[in-house]
C-alpha cells in the first residue's frame, strides 16, 4: 500500500506522518500521546456544575447562573480543542479515525448549554481508552457513561413494579435498550423482536444519574429475571446489566453489523464482501478484540485498492484542509470562540454537519450522496475561497499547496487550473474545491 493511501484512506490526509502500514499499526498498538499532550475535560470537572446550576435554578440568582454556565462553556471549548488538536497533531492518525468513527457509532448530543461538554467527556473516558481494547468494555464503558443515559434519556425509565415506579406512577423509556440493539450492537433489521426491546429496557431500569455521575438505583430497577435474544438475566446490582452487555458484544450479528460499519467508513460505500467477511471473522475469533480487527482492516487486500472512493465528510475535509495548510494544534488553541465559531463551526453547520449535533442517534450517514450536495458543495467551496487566507499568511504558492494537499493524486485539469491561478487565494481554493481533494 502507498503512503498516500495510507495518510488518506487511514488518516486525515497529507502530509504523511508515518513511512508505512506497519508503522500504523505499531502507533496504534503503543500509547495514547495525544491524550496526554492535549487533554480534554472531564466528568469530574462538570458534575458539580450541573448539580450546582440544578439547585440555582429554584432561586432568582441570575448572576450566579450565568457564572456556572460560562464555566461550562470553557469546558466545552477544552474539550473542542483538544479533539481539532489531535485530529491537527497527532503522529497517530488511524487512532484518531478510529476514535471518530467510534464517537460515531456511539453518538451523543448535548441537549442544552451546559451540556456541551458531554460528548468530548464520553469519548476521553468511555471510548479512548478501548479504542484499541475489547469492544465489550468499550459498550459497557459508553453505556454505563452519564453523557449516554442522559441523551437517551434513561433518567426518565423506572420498573413499573419498582418501589419508586408504582409510587411516582412511573414507567419504561426504551430509548437506551433499542438503541443498543438497533444501533450499538446488532444492528437495524437483526433478529431480535419488541419483546426484546421491552424486556432489556427493564433490565436496565436501575441505571441513572447521581450528583456526580453514574450510579444503580435498586428502587427503580425492575423486580425478578428478564429474557432477552432468549437468555434469562438475573441476580442483584450490576451483574445482571453486565451480562447482558457482554453476550450482546459477542453476538455474531454485533460481528456482522461493526464489520460492515467499519468497512463502508474507511474504503468504500459498497465494500467487497470478502474484507466485510474478513472483519466479522477476526472480530468473532477474537471475542471483539478491536485491535486485531483494525489490523485486519489495514491488512486486507480491498483497503489497497485507489482511494476516492468515499467523500470526505464536512470535518475530515476541513481537518484534512488544515493540516494541508499547516495550521497546527497552536494556531487552533489561539483561536477566540468568536473566531472558531467563524471559520470552524458555522461553516461545519452550512456544509450540512454542526459539530458533535447529529440529528439522531444514529450518527452521521455515510454514503456519498448525502454530503455531495449543491449546498453543501457551495459550502465547501466558500470556506476554501476565504478561510485559507485568514487562517495563513502569507498563502503558500498553489502550485507548491497542490503538491502538499494531494501529492500525486492531482489530475491534468487540476494542476492546468492551479498553474493558471490569477491569485494564491484562487489557486488554493481551487485546491481545496476539487474533486480530487474532496474524496478520500
């Protein structure tokens, strides 16, 4: 496999950090620098917020509202930063694909201003840690995190024959039990039923947030065993949500369904059958070991085939953009939130994806025709026609950008038109606005 294809298909484009596949996978089997270097917040740091702004709001203390509500705000940029950091930084670019794609599949969204800090949080504490472990403790990790039960709201879902369920009049909220079998692990069309459904979402019902984070509730926890996919879950505390978690993990349609995922976002929309066949074995043998299964997936044939064959989605082109452009981790960390929400987020929302605010559960799509569009094309192309040259001064020579954006992957029309540039913001932009430079 060419270096190229490596830093594209594997990373976040040129330039190319790394001399080949092997030395990939040998950054993914080592530690986490990029945590370290630039660290993100943490549940710790806004649990006492949340609790503390809960409690102001039975009063009239405005002042004092909007203090924790600004201090939630600087959580939330730290936590901004530090992921456009990494993706910028990072030698280690495959792990911050993988982290991105697991963030993904395991979406969260703020729902208010305070919030906003919940998704970096989750990925840090819930999702980092395993992206190269057991992809049971990964779901246990997420599903057990405060960011997830709050955004599919499981503080609302109570046993109805809980002590606090028949006192409060209270009953179920499936959002977190279908989600895990539709989205988090078996997958939409798998062969579980509604019953399913109901009967996890009352296994799960002790689940729920204390003031500072996580914690099981027996009082709301429906009483006596739940069947699920045919198998008899119970005991006390824990244990039982755990097993459950756990036979879901292995499952061989959670095989199936994180086989085919991983190889639609990383080499195509329509992957052969054989690397789709090649993941689910590896991560069925190996009881979900995601290291092995990523090293699969560098490893098999299809992912040496010609890249191009997916669009970069609004944030891989903007990062890919950036690091072209040798805009590093400083120059992000320096930006005023004005400035960001400018040449960042507002235009991550006009090219159709608003940062870590995914409509749904469900994540991002993936297929080509949802992200080339006429608006989100013209989207692109605004923000490579006036960004570039209020993020570098002075703007490099395009014909030397082309080189350091696509390297060999430049066509005739491409390299003609850049050379014929009347301007360096023009011949950039063109760079940037190009077929070639908006697939991976």
């Amino acid at each position: 496999m060419d270096i190229e294809t490596i830093a594209i298909r594997f990373g976040y484009g040129l330039p190319v950090t790394v001399q080949d596949k092997t030395e990939v996978l040998a950054l993914l089997s080592g530690p986490d620098h990029a945590v370290e270097r630039w660290p993100g917040p943490r549940l710790a740091d806004l649990a006492p917020l949340i609790r503390d702004y809960r409690a102001l709001r039975k009063t009239n203390d405005e002042a004092a509202q909007k203090d924790l509500l600004q201090q939630g705000d600087q959580l939330a940029l730290r936590g901004v930063q530090a992921i456009f950091c990494r993706a910028l930084g990072s030698t280690d670019g495959f792990r911050e694909r993988l982290v991105a794609f697991w963030a993904d599949h395991f979406t969260v969204a703020p729902r208010n201003r305070l919030e906003r800090a919940l998704p970096a949080i989750l990925i840090d504490e819930a999702i980092r840690p395993h992206v190269t472990g057991r992809f049971a403790d990964m779901l246990r990790a997420v599903t057990l995190h405060p960011a997830m039960l709050i955004y599919l709201n499981q503080e609302a879902s109570f046993g109805p024959g809980s002590p606090r369920g028949k006192r409060q009049k209270k009953g179920l909220n499936e959002n977190l039990a279908r989600e895990l079998l539709e989205l988090h692990t078996l997958g939409v069309g798998a062969a579980y039923s509604q019953t399913d459904v109901r009967e996890l979402a009352e296994l799960l019902t002790g689940l729920t947030i204390g003031p500072e984070g996580f914690v099981f509730d027996p009082r709301r926890a429906e009483p006596g065993a739940e069947t699920v996919l045919g198998a008899t879950y119970q005991g006390k505390g824990l244990e039982p949500v755990h097993q459950v978690l756990d036979d879901l993990a292995r499952h061989s349609d959670t095989a199936r369904h994180i086989a085919r995922k991983l190889a639609v976002h990383f080499v195509s929309d329509t992957p052969e059958a054989g690397l789709v066949a090649a993941l689910e074995s590896v991560f069925r043998d190996t009881g979900g070991d995601l290291r092995a299964v990523a090293e699969a997936l560098v490893a098999h044939p299809a992912a040496e085939r010609p890249v191009a064959q997916k669009a970069r989605q609004p944030f891989d082109f903007m990062i890919a953009a950036l690091r072209a452009l040798g805009v590093g981790p400083d120059a992000v960390r320096s930006l005023e939130f004005r400035q960001a929400r400018r040449l960042l987020f507002d235009p991550l929302a006009a090219m159709g994806q608003p940062f870590q605010q995914a409509s749904g559960p469900d994540g991002w799509p993936e297929g080509e025709a949802d992200w080339i569009t006429p608006q989100g094309l013209a989207a692109r192309i605004d923000w490579a026609m006036a960004a570039p040259e209020r993020l570098v001064r002075p703007l490099p020579d395009p014909r030397a950008f082309l080189s350091a954006a696509l390297g060999s992957r430049a066509g005739d029309r491409l390299v003609w038109a850049v050379g014929a540039a009347e301007s360096a913001r023009d011949g950039v932009g063109l760079v940037l606005a190009s077929p070639e430079f908006n697939r991976r």
